[in-house]
C-alpha cells in the first residue's frame, strides 16, 4: 500500500490524509449524500451497524475512518461513540476489532479533547502487546486466534498496525519478514495462508504495505506484485479479488489501486475508466456505496473504499 519512509507518521493517519486531500476537490453535495448515509448508520448506544443489527467495532471502524476524511465527525456523534468504546474491554478483542477500537479512540480525542485512551491504565499498551505476541505463530507471523497453527497475512498486517498505533516495535522483525517472503507466489502476488496456491488483491496489497513499512520491498518484488496487479484488472474499470473471479469489487479495487499507486503505477487502470466503475456501478445517489455492481445495498465498509478510491485518484 503506501510506501514511507518509517516516520513518525503513522500508516493509517498518512493514509487517511491522503484521501482527505483527494476528497476535498470533489463537490460538497456529493460528500455530503455519504456523511448523511454514515450518520444514519449510528445505533443509539454509539457504535455504528453494517447492513442489520447493532452497531459493531467492525462497522463502526470503516464508519469512523470514511467520516475522518470526509470532514470529520460531529461533536455530537463524537460523544455517543466515546460512550461506546468506554463499553468495550480492548484487551478483549481480536485484532481487527481492536484496531477500530484504538483508530476509534484517537478520532474521538481529536474531536472531543477527551481521551478514551487516557482513561486506561499506564501498563495498557504492554498489556496489548502481551495480547498480541500470543497470537504469534511458528512461521512468523500472527494468527486470528490463540490456536492458529500458521500466520495470517492479514491477521499479520492488523496486528502490526496496531503495534504502530501504540506505539511499540514489533519483536523478531525478520522472521515477520520471512513469513511475508514466504506467502508470495509464482504469479508474483501473495496469498493468505501457506496452503493457498492462488494469489489475491487483497492479502496482496497487505503484504505490500507491510514490506514497505518494514523496509523490505524491493525492486523486484514490486515489480512482481505489479505484474499480478495487471492480471487482476477488470473490463469493468477496477480490481478483481483473483484471476478466478471474473468481476470487480470495491474492495479489490481500492487495495489494488492504492498499491499501483504506491508501487509507481498509477496508470495501471486508466483514471477515467475507474471512475466510470466507480460512479456507474457502485456509488449510489441516496448516498454510500455499495460492494460490486451485482450488491443491492450499500453500507459503511464498502463506502469507505468507495471514498477511498475518489481520494486516491484525485490527490
């Protein structure tokens, strides 16, 4: 994904301002139809639902995030979320939900000047880590739970992301290293398990993102992953999940396009014709997006990626 050079910037916050600054030369009606839909998404008890339910930490993760780049998020809105992360035990959490949880936190505190995060104790970010190097696996990487026999190339990725977000360094950087080395594949993607034969966009992009981040793409695995991108692109104008799949998602589309981009590449798809995919099939004029044009709906995660791809393509 986005290549950098180890600053003190963190990935997801150099991300979103890159998307921010892309998202401002659209027009504010436009933006304004997808805040309205994300608002609409918030459940009374603050978090913010998917496509039925309850607000989750999952949802209310890509809800947070689309609403940073697009303005912001109300005052208001700011403080029904406070309340429903001070709900949720962090230490409890997988991953994934644990870094909505912190992303969360830190865009609640620069809204509200009032910290979820200053109410844990001094030894929280030591007790996460303890959390997490228990899902360290043989091979070097992290899986999604405690039993996991091998590494997740995803799992390994978010769990990464939340060291950078406290701040702490990962342990045995190298073997995290080898275990990425070790899911790349003929087609020069990666998969995201050791049996997978078959590369996708998505582990693809995460393997990318977090060699670079850990200093170890090279030249020749850029140019391998963008080879695999080029077998991946859709006559609908965006990313396919695998070679297998024979149709873009929003999903796809904004990983794969995020890593062209910074790999070098940012006409591996022609602008013009990802933003007809993106306009014409997945962006809906009630607001949000939906996740391929075959979805009949729209929610947070996929409007996320559409907005994403709109920044990207406009910074």
């Amino acid at each position: 994904m986005e290549q950098g050079d180890g600053g003190s910037v963190m990935y997801l916050m150099r991300l979103a301002d890159r998307v921010s600054r892309g998202l401002r030369k659209l027009p504010d009606e436009q933006l304004g139809r997808h805040r309205e839909f994300l608002l609409r998404q918030q459940c009374d008890a603050g978090g913010f639902r998917g496509r039925e339910g309850d607000g989750d930490l999952y949802y209310t993760g890509f809800a947070v995030r689309a609403l940073a780049v697009t303005g912001g998020l109300p005052v208001e809105n700011a403080a029904r979320l406070h309340e429903f992360l001070k709900s949720a035990d962090p230490l409890s959490l997988n991953a994934v939900d644990l870094l909505s949880w912190l992303y969360s936190a830190f865009v609640v505190e620069a809204s509200r000047g009032v910290g979820v995060l200053s109410d844990r104790p001094e030894e929280f970010a030591a007790e996460v880590v303890r959390s997490l190097l228990q899902l360290r696996t043989a091979d070097g990487g992290f899986s999604r739970t405690t039993e996991g026999a091998a590494g997740s190339t995803y799992q390994s990725f978010m769990c990464a992301l939340v060291f950078e977000l406290l701040g702490q360094q990962i342990p045995r950087r190298n073997a995290l290293v080898q275990f990425l080395y070790d899911r790349q594949r003929e087609d020069g993607g990666f998969v995201e398990i050791a049996p997978m034969k078959r590369s996708g966009t998505n582990p693809t992009a995460a393997a990318a993102a977090l060699l670079t981040s850990l200093g170890a793409m090279d030249d020749e695995i850029a140019e391998d992953v963008l080879g695999f991108l080029t077998d991946v692109v859709s006559s609908e104008g965006g990313f396919q999940a695998n070679t297998r799949i024979p149709f873009a998602d929003g999903l796809s589309t904004f990983t794969g396009l995020l890593t062209a981009q910074d790999l070098g590449r940012r006409d591996l798809i022609p602008a013009e014709q990802i933003l007809a995919y993106v306009r014409g099939g997945l962006e809906l004029e009630s607001g949000g997006f939906r996740g391929a044009v075959w979805d009949q709906q729209a929610d947070v995660e996929y409007t996320f990626y559409g907005l994403g791809i709109l920044g990207l393509l406009y910074s």
